[in-house]
C-alpha cells in the first residue's frame, strides 16, 4: 500500500486521501481516536482511494488497512492533526 501526499496538518475538518494500493482490495481505517474505534470500509475491489472525509478537531491516528481475496492483510499507520 502506498499512502501518498501525507499533510500531518489538514484544515477544515477533512483529511485528503491518496492512496494506491498494487492489486484490487477492500480498505479500511479505525480512527484510534474515537470513543470505540473499529475498522469502517472506504471501498471494496478497489486499488486506489482519492477521496476527502470529514473528521473532528483534533490529533487524529489512523490504521489504514488493506485485505485482499486471500485474506493477507497490510496495515499502516498515519498520524493527522486537523484544525
């Protein structure tokens, strides 16, 4: 998985996406911030993710998360502070 254009700081409340991932996968983010973090889909069969979602203010650690169809998962760390 390949998590590019990372801005540790992002205004307005959202957080840019732009990751490309080498096969078709489902991928999922736990926001450990949250009160009960689980993992919540961004898309399945998919090999990229160029979308915006919206967060609170706030230090904000991120699990990116990739499984294909073999169930071999790959998991990412990304740190976000949004204002």
């Amino acid at each position: 998985m390949s998590v590019g254009n990372l801005n540790s700081l992002s205004n307005f409340g959202k957080i840019n996406f732009d990751i490309t991932i080498s096969e078709l996968v489902t991928l999922e983010y736990m926001d450990n911030s949250d009160r009960t973090p689980r993992f919540k889909k961004l898309c399945t069969n998919c090999n990229e993710y160029k979308k915006s979602k919206s967060f609170r203010s706030g230090v904000h650690e991120l699990i990116l998360r990739t499984s294909d169809n073999a169930d071999n998962t790959d998991e990412e760390i990304v740190v976000y502070t949004v204002n």
